[in-house]
C-alpha cells in the first residue's frame, strides 16, 4: 500500500461530518430499541426501587421514605434461609447443567463429523426451547409421581419396596427441572465456542503426543471457556430469578427469593415485595459483576 | 474416513439418553392424554380415547382456553413483528458504534439477565400508579418485549458480525442510495436470519409466563390459563391442553425451518453471486 497522502481540512471536515451523521443515524435505528428498554426495564426497576422505601396497609399501599421494609427483611431469619436455598439451587443446578451440557456439546462438535448432521442434532436440542415451560414442567409429574413410572418401574424391577415420596414436590424434583429447563442454556454458547475452535490445534496436540484427556483439559476447556462462562450466567441468573419452578416442582413447600416476591405480591404488599426484589436484584448482579470479571461478552458475539 | 473410536459410542449413548431426558416427560403426556374416561393423571392407561381432547372442545367450567389461546397467538405475532423489527434496527445501529452504544449494549443484556419477576412486578407497579388499567396488550406486550428483543439482537450481532461489507460498498460504488442499498442487498442477505428472530419473537412469546403475570390484566394468555388449571383440574384434561399446544409450537417451528430452508434455496438458484469466489 502507498504511503498516504496528508488529509487536507477539507477531508478532515467532511469526516467529522459524516462522524456525527453516523451518530445520529445510529441514534435513530437504536430508538425504538432504546424506547422498550426505557420504558419496560430501566423503569420498573426505578419504580420497584422506589415503592421499596414505601408503606402498605392491608389493602393499599402509599408513598413514604422509611427503611421499614428492608429492616424487616434483614431482621428475618426466613430471609437468609431462603437466600441460601436461592443459592444451592443455582449451584447445583449450574454444576450439573455443565456436566451435561458440555458432554453434549462436545459430542456435537467433535464426535459427529458431517455438519448437516451437526445442525440436525443441535436442533433437536434446541426445539424444547421454544415450547411451554409451564408444560414441561407438568410432563414430569406422571414421571415422578407416587404410582409414577419411576416409582412403578423401580418396584417392579425390585430395587424398591415402597414409592419414594422425595421424587416429586421436593429439592430433586426442582433441580431436575432445571436441568431439565435450562441444560439448553449451556449447550448453545459452549457448542458455538467449540465450533470456532481450529481443529488443527487438536492434531497438533495429538502430534505433540498429548492423550485424548490432556487435549481435553489444556486445549479444548481453556477455549471454551468464554461459552462456558455465558451459559454460567444464563443458569444462574435464570434460577436465581425463578419463582414458578420452584412453586410448581415443589408442590408450595420450598422456597426460593423468587417465591418471597411472588407471596408478597399475592398479599399485595408490594413494597415489601419490591425491598426483597432490590436485594435479588444486587445479589444477580453481584454475581454477574464477578463472572464478567472472567470474559468479554461483547468480543465473543 | 477413520474408524469411530469408543468415545464416540460412549458419547453417542449419552446423548441418545440426553435426548430422551429432553422429550421423554413430553412424549408420556402426549400418550396419557388419550386416557380413557376413567383415567387418571399416571400410568396404567384406562382405555384409549378422546374424551380429554373433546372435553376442551366443549363449553367448560375450567376457564376460557380458547379466548386465552387467541389472546396468546395475536400477542405473539405482536411481539415478534416488533421484535424483528426493532432488532434489525437495533443490530444496524450497533454497527455504527454510535456514542452511548455501550450503555445500551449492557441495558440489553441487563434485560437478559434481570429475574422476569421484576418487570412484572414493576411494569405492574407503573401501570397502578400512573392509573393505567393493565392489559395483555399493552403492558404484557411491553414486558415480554423485555425478553424476545434481546434475543432477537443476539441473533442480529451474529449475522452483522459475519456480514461481508464489500457487498455493501459494491452497492455504494454503482450508486445506489442508502435505502437500496439496504432494501435490494442488505435485507435479502439477512433474511433467513429475520425467520429466526421471528421464531424466538413469537414463541418466547407464546410461551412467556412470569412477565405476563402481573402485567396481563383480567384476561389470561394461555400459559397463564394453563398454569391456574393445575391448581384446580386433576384430569389428564390438562394433558391434552399441553399436547395440544405443545403440538402447535412444533407446528410453528417446522414451519419457520420450512421458510428459512425455502429461502436459502431460493438464494441459491437465483443467484450466481459471489460463485466466482470459491
């Protein structure tokens, strides 16, 4: 390429024109997204934030600046229980989606070989997503259920006496629906990152001698890790956030932050719901602040 | 071809046992809601039938399935429309690296990730204050919004990311505007992704519960009908709505793959572009 020329004013000037043109284009194309996400994000949560200082009575709520609402918060020791169940789901859930959707992704992108076949089966993976949670959620129940199949099919084959009673409205219950719900969460990202991987990186180190787990471990894992890190936060904050699951799956008897909020709501105390609401929302982004601190989304896109 | 080594069985099991974990649960609904009359909501089936399939398509006690339904598909084709139609704008606009384009990246994000129970909660609470009544229209439309449109640019960040842009100077250079170049280069290359987007655009939508709860007002959308039913129906009636509409989202699918495969092919025959390259 020839050296180039000095930019004459002239250049220079219509380049700036051109820069804020730019601007105010970009500007015009990002605002309708910019109205939606104003409008029905940015500001429920300044109004959740506010009704979270408020008062209520039995029936109504009305305006007011007092920390009651978080004083009874912190002061309840239900509170920190459920935070911690709150926890425990996400962390199990997470592990597990992990396992299973690496497993799976790895299977994907390198056992099977043709790429029509490749997208064949991660449809197949995929499709669930974009059906009824709600119903998934109820196809469990004749699985699960006391005369269900795994209760009638562990008796009959003489593992069991009796139907277990922790299958179904119980910790195993929910996190299986998790697992069931969000294993695709972490199938995408981690399938996508092992897509971009070169494969001539993994001849060489087979080349280099390194057996089928060391490729494993000191190729594959290190370059999957921005997948693996975006699906974490999908998990996380997906079961963080949840409120339904946990209701449906444990039959009302467990709890999670989530189902604080819903009860709240129920008994129309609101800015009690909105205090507890603020806290979730610090804590996912707590949680997320630090999981960023390990990758760059935006380069990963 | 090398020979398949035994991971690859290995794997190939787990996955097989994988997908039947993902569609087992469905498969047995779908055959427990031709539970005979007497039948219950598990195994053993008591005789074979369509007594639940014809039980919803009567007049019945347990809600308004059909009103709900019709409320939960025009919402969908609301929702994805505008999604399809704010995330090309949106993915367009990213591109330019316009000033503010990283705080409204992360507010993207944000709305990705912030539990679904806030923006009910909040889009509810906004709508009581102002004195707006709450309707599946307005502020269930604005809330799922919420969580389609993220999506949907997700998508867009792709497509643009790997978008050529000599196609687009190609087009500059013979003269034609901004708005051609748009209309004739631009959107028929993005086009089978826009079929994508519309699908997450109408099935989130379809599908959504927990930002609709608070924000759809006295009329149900249908999983807000399904989900009240399993406090109050114990029939495998409840089966056959989950199989009735479990089939309809399949349906939809396989009619966007349908398109997007429609249209690829359609790009390939009429068009010699780019062939000189390879």
């Amino acid at each position: 390429m020839p050296p180039r020329p000095p930019l004459s004013i002239f250049t220079k000037m219509k380049r700036q024109a051109v820069l804020q043109n730019r601007n105010v284009l970009g500007w015009l194309q990002a605002s309708p997204l910019a109205v939606v996400l104003l409008g029905f994000l940015v500001a429920p949560i300044v109004m959740i934030v506010i009704v979270s200082f408020w008062g209520a009575t039995e029936y109504s709520i009305y305006p007011a600046f007092q920390f009651d609402n978080y004083e009874f918060l912190f002061g309840s020791s239900v509170t920190y229980t459920v935070f911690f169940n709150t926890f425990k789901y996400a962390l199990i859930t997470w592990a597990m989606t992990l396992v299973l959707g690496f497993t799976v992704a790895y299977f994907l992108a390198f056992e099977v070989r043709s790429l029509k076949w490749q997208i064949g089966l991660f449809l197949v993976c995929t499709i669930p997503f974009w059906t009824s949670n709600i119903i998934r959620m109820i196809s469990w129940i004749p699985f699960l259920g006391r005369n269900g199949l795994a209760n009638s099919t562990l008796i009959s084959w003489g593992v069991i006496d009796e139907p277990l009673e922790w299958l179904l409205f119980s910790d195993f219950s929910v996190i299986l629906a998790f697992v069931h719900l969000y294993t695709l969460f972490m199938v995408v990202p981690i399938f996508n990152s092992m897509m971009r991987i070169d494969r001539s990186l993994l001849e060489a180190a087979r080349d280099c001698g390194a057996s089928g787990f060391q490729t494993l471990r000191n190729v594959i894992i290190p370059l999957c890790k921005p997948g693996i890190m975006i699906g974490t936060i999908f998990v996380t904050t997906l079961v963080m956030g949840d409120f339904i699951t946990v209701r449906f799956m444990s039959g009302s008897q467990r709890a999670n932050v989530g189902r604080l909020i819903s009860n709240d709501i129920s008994l129309l105390q609101y800015p009690s719901a909105s205090a507890t609401a603020v806290v979730l929302l610090c804590t996912v982004l707590i949680v997320i602040a630090l999981l960023l601190r390990l990758v760059d989304i935006r380069k990963e896109l | 071809m090398e020979k398949r080594s035994r991971s690859f069985y290995v794997l190939a099991a787990f996955f097989g046992l994988f997908v039947l974990f993902l569609y087992g649960p469905i498969v047995t609904i779908g055959i427990l809601s031709f539970q005979g009359p007497q039948g219950g909501l598990t195994f053993p089936m008591n005789g074979v039938s369509l007594h639940w399939f014809r039980d919803l398509f009567q007049e019945q006690a347990v809600g308004d399935i059909w009103g709900s339904f019709r409320r939960s598909f025009a919402l969908g084709l609301m929702v994805m429309v505008t999604t399809v139609v704010v995330s090309v704008l949106g993915g367009l606009a990213f591109r330019k690296r316009f000033a503010g384009s990283t705080v409204l990246f992360y507010l993207t994000i944000a709305s990705l990730v912030i539990p679904s129970i806030l923006i009910s909660l909040g889009v509810g609470l906004i709508f009581n204050q102002i004195g707006l009544p709450v309707h599946w229209a307005s502020s269930g439309f604005g809330s799922q919004l919420t969580w389609t449109i993220p999506f949907g640019l997700l998508i867009m960040f792709a497509v643009f990311n790997r978008f050529d842009k000599s196609y687009e100077e190609a087009a500059r250079d013979q003269g034609a505007t901004a708005w051609q170049t748009f209309t004739y280069v631009v959107l028929p290359i993005i086009a089978p992704s826009l079929l994508g987007v519309a699908l997450f655009g109408f099935t989130l939508s379809y599908d959504e519960f927990a930002r609709t709860l608070l924000t759809a007002g006295s009329y149900n959308t249908l999983p807000l009908e399904i989900f009240g039913m399993t406090t109050n129906v114990t029939t495998p009636v409840i089966f056959a709505l989950g199989t009735l509409t479990t089939l309809f989202s399949f349906f939809v699918i396989g009619v966007f793959f349908l398109a997007v495969w429609l249209s690829s092919r359609r790009q390939d025959k009429t068009s010699d572009a780019g062939k000189g390259m390879v």
